[in-house]
C-alpha cells in the first residue's frame, strides 16, 4: 500500500491494533476490536475516529459570504457567527458535486469541510466559481488533522482536557481556539454517527496530543478506538447520507430526500433552476427505506423490484446492529415510495421480499 496516502496518526494506529486497509486512497483503519464493538461504544458511550483524511478548505474575503451562499445549497445568510450547516454543492443540472459543512466565522471568513475522496474535484471546482468573487480560497487539507469524539459521554470526557465550558457549545456550532491538553483546536458539536459528540480540528504535528490525551482519560467513560467500518453502520442507522451512496452527480439533493437542505426560496445558487423546475414536475424517483425478511443483506447497487420488474437500486444495506435486522435505503421510482409497499431485492441469483420504511431506522440523539 506504498502509493496511499497517511494521516498523522497512522503510527497511533499500528500501534493501537487497528487493521489498516485501503480507504478511498488513505491507509486508515477499519475496525480494532470489531465492528459491532466499536458501534455499540458509540451508541452506549463514546467512541473516537481518525477523521484526518477529510478536505478542510478555508473562504476569505469582502465576497466570501456572496460566494458560499452561490456554492452551496442551504441558507448561508441565515447562519449566526460561529454556526456550522450542512448543505450540497451541486451542477447546474442538479446533480451533486459533493456535500459539506460551512463552518461561519464572519461573513468575510469561512471554513469548508469536504469529503476526503473528492477533495481535488471539489477544490477545482471552487476555483472555478470563484472567479466571480474577490475571495481567497485555500486548501488546508493536507496540513490539518480531525478527529470525532462521538456518544453520549464524549462531553464529559473532552471536559477533563479543556478549561472551555463545553456546554456552551450548541449544536451544529464550533469555538475556535479551544485548548485541548496544550493543543489549539476548533472543535464543534457535530459528527456523523446521529450521536452527541465533537468534531476536533489541529494541526497535524499536534494531532498525536490531542488523540492520545483522549485515549489517556477515556477508561473512566467506556472509549473505544473506532474504525471506519462503524462509522458507516452509525451514519446509516440514522439515515446520514453518503456521497457515492445516496449522492452523486447522477442524484439531485432532492432525490435523495435533502430537500431540506435546499432552499429554494434564496438567492440563487448552481443548480437552482434545475432543482426547482424538478421539484414543478415532480420526482420522478425518491429515496426510501426497506427492511427485508430475514438476514441476507442488500449491498450497495443491488436491483430493487418489484413484480419483477427492476425500479430502483440499494444505496446501502446493513444488518444494523443497533436494532438487529436486515435494513437499507434505496432510490425507487417514485410510485412505489410508499411506506408498507412491498417490493423485492436483487441479492446475488436470489430475490428476496422486503417492505418500504422510514430511512432512518434508529432514532438520533443530539444535545440540542
């Protein structure tokens, strides 16, 4: 795996018992204890991953606010100082770029935090926009370092190495400098996993402190190392979504049930004229849950029938090990997104019943 690509915790890693495999062009961990192990600290107490392959982009500049609000999809203007949203980027036919949060420090500053496969795309494709604007854009990705501390006791646990009140620190929001054991940090009270928890920013020659001051006050609140293998059963219990999964450019924010996130009623921003012309004609597809009989698992791009005849495809299945069964999220035609619609799925040369549901199949638990 000489060609891959190292986070500054790597080290840690190999010598915390991590089993290292190729992800997205990053040796990262997988999984140190186990999946279901590592799933279950997150959901019961707190669990930290090693998050450093994600794209940290920062926004300067008179424009910088013009600029966001013309990128992504959400409501920019609406955000108080120091607040974190999360929004699309997207084509001018829809179809998603990548999805990211906008960290606001000022409306002449902001942080942009991207997904670690498609940082190149994306930068690029921000230069581009950028043209029309006086900002400053400059990638930090490969100097900054992130780590998630994530469950329900992951406050109490960060408390012990910080003199900054963490309660103060609301959801979707973020201080910047927080003092971790010595380390300036941004941390922010957001994550991935649908539970309490922290997102924490530093450099990458301080990184090592932070991860091993965590490690060194964790026995006392149940903290487990945790791979990436969890962090995908956690996002998708909750029904978080993933790029290349539930987005991609082929997928508009409002096929894959984002609409939330899309403010259409805004100033304009790339891709709002598609968006709103398919939300007048009506969604032709629409993102669903299933639960299927049974435990055979539906993996991503399995067919979705129905009657035989091919409707959809999975986004992503799992036998969630929250609530034990045999679940997905899939893109259908929109006729048979129907809660209780039976429908059938492709799995290997067998096809297998299941019945349309809620996406999310575990409910969250954020400190709001």
């Amino acid at each position: 795996m000489s060609n891959l690509q190292r986070t500054a915790l790597y080290e840690e890693h190999v010598k915390n018992g991590g089993k290292i495999v190729d992800f997205a062009g990053w040796e990262l961990p997988i999984q140190y204890e186990g999946l279901v192990v590592e799933h279950e600290a997150v959901r019961n107490d707190c669990g930290m991953f090693d998050v450093s392959h994600m794209g940290e982009v920062t926004v300067d500049g008179k424009d910088a606010e013009a600029f966001v609000q013309y990128l992504v999809t959400n409501n920019v203007k609406t955000m108080k100082e120091k607040q974190v949203i999360y929004g699309q980027m997207c084509y001018e036919n829809g179809g998603i770029v990548d999805d990211l949060l906008v960290y606001k420090y000022n409306t002449e500053k902001y942080l942009l935090v991207i997904n670690a496969s498609n940082v190149a795309k994306d930068f690029a494709w921000m230069q581009e926009v950028v043209k029309k604007f006086e900002v400053k854009l400059v990638n930090i990705s490969t100097e900054t370092s992130e780590v998630a501390l994530q469950g329900p006791k992951a406050e109490k646990l960060l408390q012990n190495l910080t003199d900054k009140d963490l309660s103060e620190i609301g959801f979707f929001f973020f201080e910047n400098p927080v003092v971790i054991a010595g380390v300036e940090c941004i941390v922010s009270r957001t994550g991935y996993t649908g539970e309490d928890g922290f997102e924490i920013y530093a450099p990458n020659d301080k990184i090592t402190i932070v991860w091993n001051a965590i490690i060194e006050k964790g026995g006392d609140y149940g903290l487990k190392l945790c791979g990436l293998g969890c962090r995908d059963t956690l996002r998708f219990e909750v029904a978080l979504p993933l790029y290349g999964n539930e987005m991609s450019k082929d997928i508009s924010p409002l096929e894959a049930g984002l609409g939330f996130f899309v403010k259409l009623d805004t100033d304009d921003f790339i891709g709002k004229s598609a968006l709103v012309k398919q939300k007048e004609e009506g969604l032709k597809r629409k993102t669903i849950g299933f639960e299927i009989e049974g435990r055979p698992v539906a993996r991503h791009e399995y067919k979705v029938l129905k009657n035989g005849k091919e409707i959809g495809f999975v986004t992503t299945g799992y036998n969630s090990p929250s609530v034990g069964k045999s679940v997905g999220i899939a893109i259908v035609d929109a006729e048979y997104a129907v809660k209780g619609e039976e429908i059938e799925i492709q799995i290997r040369k067998k096809t297998v019943k299941a019945i349309v549901t809620a996406k999310r199949a575990y409910k969250k638990s954020y400190k709001k």
